[in-house]
C-alpha cells in the first residue's frame, strides 16, 4: 500500500523511518495537536501512533465502514 507521508505526518516526522513514526506522539499525526493527544491518552490511554492505530474502536469503525462500501 502506498500512502504519501506529507499529506499525513507533519513535516517533522515525514522523513523519518517508519518505526520512529509508529512510536511518536499522536501529534505527529498532521492536524492532530497536542492537546488532542492528552484526550487520546485519557479516554483511551493511546500515547503514541501505534497505538491509535491499534485501538480496537478505530479498527471496529474501520471495519464498519468496509461493509457499508462492500454493499454498495
């Protein structure tokens, strides 16, 4: 799967390889502040981009979402 960092990394993290990316704040993230990863941390305990990526609600809704495209 390709995927342009650019457009989802902040500039800071866009080159970096991707287990230092995996293991960053949620604020590496483009359009995701700090302060929207101390409400990540707090409601689901997710810290770093991993673990948002691991969360089993996003991956519920992902899921969710699949199905509604596969029935169209």
């Amino acid at each position: 799967m390709a995927i342009d960092l650019d457009k989802v990394l902040d500039k800071a993290w866009a080159d970096k390889p991707i287990t230092e990316v995996l293991a960053a704040p949620v604020a590496a993230l483009k359009g995701v502040t700090d302060q929207d990863g101390e409400l990540l941390r707090e409601a689901f305990g997710v810290k770093t981009v991993a673990d948002l990526g691991q969360l089993k609600y996003a991956r519920w809704a992902q899921a969710l979402v699949a199905l509604d495209h596969a029935a169209k």
